[in-house]
C-alpha cells in the first residue's frame, strides 16, 4: 500500500518535528504568544519514552514560566547536594544552583511525566501533537520552507501467525514560515539540510536500575572509577536511579547479579543494602554536535543537534532552553520586532556553547590549587555535572577549574 496524498497544500507559521520535550515546549512558547504549530512526530503517544527527567535550576524556571508546574509539585524529587566521589573517597560536595520560589535545587522526575505534562498543557492552548508523522522530504527559499510528510497506520497481517505492520496512507505537502527540528540524535531535518554530525569522543554505554534506597534523601551521588563515571539520583517513594558507565553493550536487561557487582566494585557503600531492584535497562550514548544549528527557515534544538551522556542531563536540558529562545525569536520575527532575529551569528553563539560543554579548550582549565583527582577526571566529570552556562562554571569554580565566559 502506498500513500494517498491529500492532493492540497497546508501552510503553518511554524511546523515542529519531534514531539519529545524540547519540542513540546517551542510549541507552548509559540501558542502562548498567538502563533499556529503544527508539531509531529513519526512515533505514538505510547512508545515514546524518555529516561527519567535530571532537571536543572533554570529548566525549572522555564517550566514554571509556562504553566507546567503541577508534576514538579507532586512527583518531582528535589536534588540539593550533589557528592562527588573519586578513587574510592568522598572528594566533595556541591550544593546544587537554585531555581527560585518554585524549587530551591535541581528535580528529578519519574519516565514520561514531563512528556506528559507538556503534551497536556500543549492540549489546552489548543494543539495536538500529530503522531505516526513522519518528515520525508524539506526544501525552503528566502521565503518558506516546503515539507512533505506522511502519516503512518499499523495494519493487521493477513494471518493471526503475521505481526502487524506501519504503512503509509496519507501523505501531505506543508509550507512553513519557520521549522524546528527537535527530532533527535538521527534528525531527519538535520539530515536533509546536509549538516555534518560530528563525532565528540568514543562512544558511551550505560546500565540503568531503579532500585530501593533507603539513603535516597536530597542528595545526589557522581562517582568516578576505573575510568568510568556513575551516579545515584533519587526519585520518589525511596527510590533511585543507578547509572552504569560499562564497557561492554547489553542484549539484555541487566541483572541483579551485575547491580550487585557494580555496586560492589564501584559504590561499595551502596551494596550491602540494594539487592534487588524494579526496573533496569541498557543505552548507547554518542557524543556528537552538529556543525551548524540550521539555516534560513529552519532550525535545530535539542538532541538533534547535540548529543551526551545522561549523567550531567546537559543535552536535554539546554535543548529546553534553545527551544524557548528560537520559539521567542520567531514571535519577534513574525511580529516585525526585530529584523533578524535569526541567522548565522545564533548558530555560531550555539556552537560555541555546546563546544565549551565538551570541554574543547584552548588551554588546560586548572590553576595549582586543581585537585589532582579533578584533573584525572576533568573529561568525564564537564558532562557528569548537571548544569550548564554560568551554573556550570560556578560549580567548576568550586572545583578550582575556570571555563572560558
């Protein structure tokens, strides 16, 4: 079966592609402020799944500026410490930035409840989000962007022994004044621009487990061992999320035996207490940047045009925040506020942004009084450390290292 095509041409002000946060929070911003979107996404409701949300400070300030605050009260964990730990020893302890009146520290919050919140809120200025869409074809001049996308259905097989399968059945050409790309580490609108996807470091795999903690206060823990870097984050009813750097990919849920291990050899503090646990999981990580954040019409925000490791959230979090300024700049643009709110000079402010975030300095960043162990593990602790811009470094600052401003 192919797919119909609906033999006319929509036009959106602005047409969003990912429907994962990053993207649903351009769209609030956009509706907030009088702007139509249309945002999709090739997934369903159900089957997009995020990791469980680390939230920095000013994450929450932006979530609190649009609407979404309810989840935060109730099944958000504050993080007001975070532990450091190096060689077996606890080196020291950050307290974490504020976010304000809304939380004093950074938040945890369980799988899919930001998604949902934000797809809620989204709902009531009066937009859904478009799932089964996929983009398939994008082109745009000094005028619009033109897209083509197609809407998928899962179809019975023709036998009860044949599994369902997607097929295409509509198919529809879009012009858009404005296009985010907020669709992931293998973007399709970062694809069809033709920007480059350049490698940051080896590639990175993770073993996750929720698992009960009766420690699991306000404090989070980043341990550093054997070249690996792993973390504790509390979440709600005592509970908390083990994280794994491991050497070897997983086919298989990890097990308790490899939770005890790992808790023995790595946070042996940990391991007379945990030994079971409720959920458990593996990743592939690739640290990677896009060599420019977009063009003309069209734009990218989040992990498709960023991507690292889940220990410092920094991908995630800072996308949220490219989503409300390019959502802010385009209401200027289409409000005649300011001539060019867009273009080569934000790209370029971005890059070397997430160019700081990996750590790519001209110099060393320490001075005498570095901790040795700091210096050890400088590269795996820059991306561990859940902040970014001015938070980051006042948190390396107390670390006696110094990003470039």
């Amino acid at each position: 079966m192919t797919a119909a095509s609906s033999g006319r041409r929509a036009h959106s002000p602005v047409f969003i592609v990912g429907a994962g946060p990053v993207g649903l929070v351009a769209a609030i911003r956009l509706r907030e402020q009088g702007i139509h979107v249309r945002i999709v996404d090739e997934l369903t409701a159900e089957t997009k799944r995020t990791y469980p949300a680390v939230l920095h400070a000013p994450t929450l300030r932006v979530l609190n500026s649009l609407g979404v605050t309810a989840p935060l009260e109730w099944r958000g964990r504050p993080v007001a410490r975070l532990a450091l730990y190096a060689d077996g020893q606890r080196r020291s302890v950050l307290d974490m930035p504020a976010a304000g009146e809304l939380s004093p520290t950074t938040m945890t919050l369980p799988q899919d409840v930001l998604r949902q919140a934000l797809t809620t809120r989204l709902r009531e200025l009066g937009t859904e989000v478009e799932w089964k869409t996929r983009l398939v074809a994008l082109d745009q001049d000094a005028n619009r962007a033109r897209l083509g996308i197609v809407r998928r259905e899962q179809v019975e097989g023709m036998s009860p022994s044949l599994k369902p399968e997607w097929l295409d059945v509509a198919a529809e050409t879009v012009d858009a004044d404005f296009v985010i790309g907020a669709d992931g580490c293998r973007s399709a609108v970062r694809q069809k621009l033709g920007i480059e996807w350049v490698s940051m470091g080896r590639r990175q795999l993770y073993a996750f487990f929720d698992a009960p903690d009766y420690r699991a206060g306000d404090e989070a823990h980043l341990v550093f061992a054997g070249g690996t870097a792993n973390s504790v984050y509390p979440l709600q009813s005592n509970y908390s999320r083990f994280t794994f750097q491991v050497g070897v990919a997983m086919l298989e849920a990890p097990a308790a035996p490899q939770l005890r291990q790992l808790l023995e050899s790595r946070m042996p503090w940990y391991a007379a207490q945990t030994h079971d646990f409720e959920w458990s999981g593996s990743a592939e990580f690739h640290p990677a940047l896009a060599d420019r954040f977009g063009e003309g019409r069209v734009w990218l925000a989040g992990d498709a045009a960023h991507s690292t490791g889940p220990l410092g959230a920094q991908s995630v979090n800072v996308g949220i925040h490219e989503a409300d300024e390019l959502a802010r700049r385009i209401v200027q643009r289409v409000h005649n506020i300011e001539a060019s709110p867009l273009g080569p000079a934000y790209g370029e402010r971005r890059r070397l942004e997430w160019q700081h975030l990996f750590g790519l300095e001209s110099s060393k960043p320490w001075s005498p009084s570095t901790p040795d162990w700091v210096k050890r593990n400088l590269a795996m602790l820059l991306p561990s450390l859940p902040a970014a811009g001015d938070d980051l470094r006042e948190l390396l600052q107390r670390l006696h290292v110094e990003l470039a401003a």
